[in-house]
C-alpha cells in the first residue's frame, strides 16, 4: 500500500442465508485473495435472518479476506434481532448479541491507513420510535443516526492526517434509489450537511440493491455517495449483482462498479466514474 493510492473492494448486502448466490461469493472471494486490495468494506445486511449460522459463514469471508487486506464492517437492518427490543420495550443489547458474537464485537469501528481513515457508523437500531413512518413496510427498514454518532465520527476522524482521504461506511442509503425512488435514512439532507462540514470525502453504503455513485456539492467541497448493490438473488428490478472497486488518490476518487455476468461467471467492468478531491 502507498499513501497516495488507497485501493478498496466494497461490497454490500451479502445476505448469507437463502438469498445467497454461492457462485458469486466465489467470485467475490477470490477477487479479493487475487488483488489484494487495501482495505475490504463491507457496508451490512451480512445475513438474511440474524441466524448464527448465517453470521458463522459471513466471519469465514471476514477471516479470509483479512489475511490479505484490511477489513471494516458495520451492521444492516438484517443483522439486528429486532424482535428482542421493538420501540425500546426489552433487552437491547440482544438485538446485536449474535452480530457482535460472529462478526465483530464493534458496531463502529475505525480503521486507519496511509491515505485514508475509514469510520463506520451504525445506522440499523431496529424498530424505534424515531424510525417509525405511516408505511409498515418500513418497519426495521429505515436507518438512523443520533447527535453522539456525529461527535463520535468527528473525534475519529481528528486522529487521522489532515490530507487522509475521511471515508464514512454505514449501511442505508443517503441518496434516492433511482427504481425504489426511497432513502434508507431519515433526515438525509441534515445528515449530509453534517458529513460536509466534518470534511467527510467518501460514503461507502449499501441497503437499496442497486448500484449508484452520486456526487454531492456542498458550499465548502463534495462529498461522493458509492453504494454497492446487493450480492444475493434479491436485486432490485432484475438488474445484475455488483460490487464497488475505489481507488482513493490525493487529488481524486475514481469508482468502479463490477456487474455480475451469468456468461463469465464473475465481475466484470460496469460504469465508471472519478471525482476531484
């Protein structure tokens, strides 16, 4: 690794369990153990059910793609047990007991390398009052962030270089899903201004099953949005499975999306674009 090229794999909603498509797995592990990127992303939804059999098998991808980059991964709303603590009512700390169990005991974690620091930040708190909407199909759906999230972020970040690339991973979607035509996260445009003004350059997300990359102008600089689609049979409208490969420079952050292929069996190049720092 070189401080002035950060190579990342980003990959999202794996959904271990019934969803999942081993074909593509195998494609995506041996992606990894092949080019031995920098740093692999994993931005939630690693099960389908919260089931510890689901989890065991997302901590052997962790386990072996930790043997040639580093990791970061934080939680999808169908990593969390709900069901234990619906509104608060309950044992919270058993929403996330198998999560932190087979995966990693760190909701938020951060990851420093040359070039770049990586903070990951749990937006998937299970049902709560201050997710809930008038559409029941959202329940345990919509992610969230609170106030001490933030300072949470910020303090992580002031420990990195000033010219460190800050990159935010968490799982739902800030921007509009251009088929579900929905956020993952509520208050996003406050949420936004306040990646802005942390001087966050990169969110790495998940949650929506499709492929985009946004860029987001603010006042002060831009920040760009990479959401993966998800890696399972449930992608949204037919389109195919992908996964994000980002190249993080001083100057610039280049994202290629990979798009499944039935004929090669494997990733292949789909849209590309790159943003000025």
């Amino acid at each position: 690794m070189s401080a002035e090229n950060v190579r990342v794999f980003h990959v999202s909603d794996l959904h271990f369990g019934r969803p999942a498509v081993p074909a593509q797995i195998e494609a995506i592990e041996a992606a990894i153990q092949d080019e031995k990127f920098d740093v692999v992303a994993v931005s939630g939804d690693l099960s389908q059910r919260s089931r510890s059999g689901e989890f065991q098998r997302a901590s052997v991808f962790l386990r072996d793609a930790g043997k040639v980059s580093q990791t970061i991964v934080v939680p999808g709303n169908h990593d969390v047990a709900w069901w234990h603590a619906p509104l608060g009512l309950g044992d919270r700390s058993k929403i996330y007991a198998t999560y932190r169990e087979f995966v990693s005991p760190e909701l938020e974690p951060a990851l420093y390398v040359p070039g770049a620091a990586f903070v990951g930040l749990n937006t998937s708190h299970g049902i709560t009052r201050r997710t809930l909407t008038w559409n029941l199909r959202d329940l345990s759906i919509i992610g969230d962030l609170k106030k001490k999230q933030f300072e949470y972020a910020a303090t992580a970040f002031s420990r990195a270089k000033k010219t460190d690339a800050r990159v935010i991973v968490m799982h739902h979607n800030p921007v509009k899903g251009e088929l579900s035509q929905r956020h993952g996260l509520k208050r996003t445009k406050t949420i936004l201004g306040t990646f802005a003004e942390m001087g966050v350059d990169l969110i790495l997300c998940g949650h929506d099953h499709q492929e985009s990359v946004h860029f987001i102008e603010h006042t002060r600089k831009g920040t760009v949005i990479a959401t993966a689609g998800t890696v399972s049979s449930r992608s949204r409208g037919g389109r195919p499975s992908s996964v994000n490969v980002i190249d993080i420079r001083p100057d610039e952050i280049e994202v290629h999306t990979r798009v499944w292929s039935r004929d090669a069996r494997n990733f292949v190049a789909g849209p590309h674009r790159c943003f000025k720092r």
